[in-house]
C-alpha cells in the first residue's frame, strides 16, 4: 500500500507492504495487516483501501494498493 504525502510537500509516498491474516472483515473482504500488527485493513479487488480495526496512519487521501507479483 502506498499513503499519500502531505499535500505541497513533494515528499515520497509512504510504502507499506500487507499480509493476509486469513479471515474476512466487516466489509466482506480479506483482512491485511502490517508487520507490526497495527494497521489492519480490507482491499477490494479494484484497489480501495478499507480501515480495519488497526490504528493506521490514515490521511484525508486514501492509500492506494496493488498486490505484489
């Protein structure tokens, strides 16, 4: 996943890499989490980013995901 900067800064997006932890979440998809196990969240299959019940870095931007090959 990837969380937008803030706006202006030209700063690098930061990059978060997920994993599944083998269960579905409220909204009905697969729920990820970090390594750390804090930020926990769906992805639908078009690339939205869902909050899960982790207290994620979430922005007024969504994050943007793409799985990785």
């Amino acid at each position: 996943m990837t969380f937008p900067g803030r706006p202006g800064s030209h700063a690098p997006q930061r990059r978060v890499v997920v994993s599944s932890l083998g269960v579905r979440g409220r909204h009905g998809h697969e729920v990820l989490v970090d390594a750390s196990g804090r930020l926990r969240v769906e992805i639908t299959e078009d690339g939205v980013v869902l909050p899960g019940t982790g207290d994620g870095p979430w922005t007024r931007a969504l994050p943007h995901a793409e799985p990785l090959p």
